[in-house]
C-alpha cells in the first residue's frame, strides 16, 4: 500500500484499492475517503495502542477491506466501494474495524488480550491461545482451545498462528455445529457460523501468502487472430 508521510509527528496519506487513508497524528484520527473523492465519509479515532503503530493498524484495515469485498462480491473485487451502498459503508467499516484491531493485537502478539475480548464477543465460555517456542528461539509452536457455553470443546495446534486460526474455524463447522446443533431456542447455529467465518477471516489476515487481488478469477480476453510483427525495412 502507497503512502506518504504528511508531518514530522507522524501523519500520514495510504493509498488502497478503493480508499484513502489520511492520518492525524495529534489527534489520532483516521480519515476515510473513496478514492477521486475530496470528502470523507467516515472516521476512527486510534486509542494509545494502535497509536504506537498506525501505519501497520492501517495496512491490516485495507486487507481486512480486501479480503470483505472479496466475500461480497463472490471473488470478483477487492473494491469494498463497489460491492456496498454508500449508506451502508459506515457500518461495514465499523465491523471491519473491529476484526482489524483483532488482528492488529494477535500481530503484536497479545493472546491473551485478544483470547479474553474475542471470546467474550462471540460469546464464548473460553479462549485459549499459547505459543510455545523452542530453546533455541528457531522454532514456535501454537495451541488453540474453544470451550462454548455448553462446555463443548475442540482444540488445535499448528506452527503458525494463521493455521492454528484456520484449524479452529474448520472445527468450529465440523465438530461444535453439529454438537450444538440441538440447542434450537438459542440460535446456536447463527453464532458458531458467525465466529467460524470470523475466525477464518482472521486466518487469511495474518497469513502474509494470502494476497486478496491474486485470489481473482483471471478473466480470458476473447480470441483474437494473432499478430504478426511488422517488418520495418533499414538501410544497411
């Protein structure tokens, strides 16, 4: 993502693919405009920890825009202005917002804080994320736990943090709808649909491999008779 630093305290312009992003260090707001537009439509007012590194909280917002616009849209955009109405902008960012700060706190590496907010928004009993790393350092290993308020559980484990989230949504849809599936008067289904496609959009977020533009169908130009290179005859 583009951007350009606007004042030596920290502000800054983002360029991304549909928005841009314009930073005020001493207040710490953030700015919200559709590209070619002068006027902003929204804003986000940064709290002390998204302050020490508000570059790194925007560029994770714009993924988390891309990869939103990809679901939208069935694949077709990685544009969120083009899959949602204006009026309805303010609210999706509002949600997108929020899963980027999760993200923004598990790229830091804050577990625990992240495990205890995530779980109470989704409504959970427990969340437990550790990692473990070898006594060289070279190597890290993460274990996840959900237990609902049934006190169902599942757990995974994997050697990065994007699969072990990728691993959890997975169970979630395997292993915890079908066991709380019964439970009809408390919409069980609706609230393990709702934390499996977060969990999994958390995945995609934290995993550096997953690029929103390259998951795009490629679209085939119709057939065209090839051309041949003009001949330009040169005095020798």
């Amino acid at each position: 993502m583009k951007h350009k630093e606007t004042c030596a305290q920290g502000s800054f312009l983002a360029w991304g693919n549909g928005f841009r992003y314009d930073y005020t260090a001493p207040g710490n707001l953030l700015g919200i405009a559709q590209l070619g537009r002068q006027e902003k439509f929204a804003s986000l007012r940064f709290d002390h920890s998204i302050a020490l590194a508000p570059l790194r909280y925007v560029m994770t917002f714009e993924k988390t825009n891309q990869i939103k616009a990809l679901m939208y849209s069935n694949n077709t955009t990685t544009d969120l202005g083009r899959t949602v109405s204006l009026e309805r902008m303010t609210a999706i960012l509002e949600s997108t917002a929020k899963t980027s700060r999760y993200a923004y706190e598990l790229q830091r590496e804050n577990l625990e804080d992240f495990a205890e907010s995530f779980a109470q928004d989704m409504d959970l009993k427990t969340l437990k994320i550790r990692k473990f790393q070898s006594r060289t350092g070279s190597m890290a290993f993460y274990a996840a736990r959900i237990q609902t308020r049934k006190n169902n559980t599942i757990s995974v484990h994997g050697c990065l943090l994007s699969a072990t989230l990728a691993g959890l949504a997975e169970k979630v849809l395997h292993d915890l709808l079908p066991l709380e599936s019964g439970y009809r008067f408390e919409r069980p289904a609706q609230k393990l649909l709702r934390l499996s496609s977060e969990l999994a959009t958390l995945s995609r977020i934290m995993d550096d491999n997953f690029i929103p533009e390259h998951r795009m169908p490629v679209r085939l130009l119709p057939d065209r008779p090839l051309s041949m290179p003009e001949i330009v005859d040169q005095a020798c």
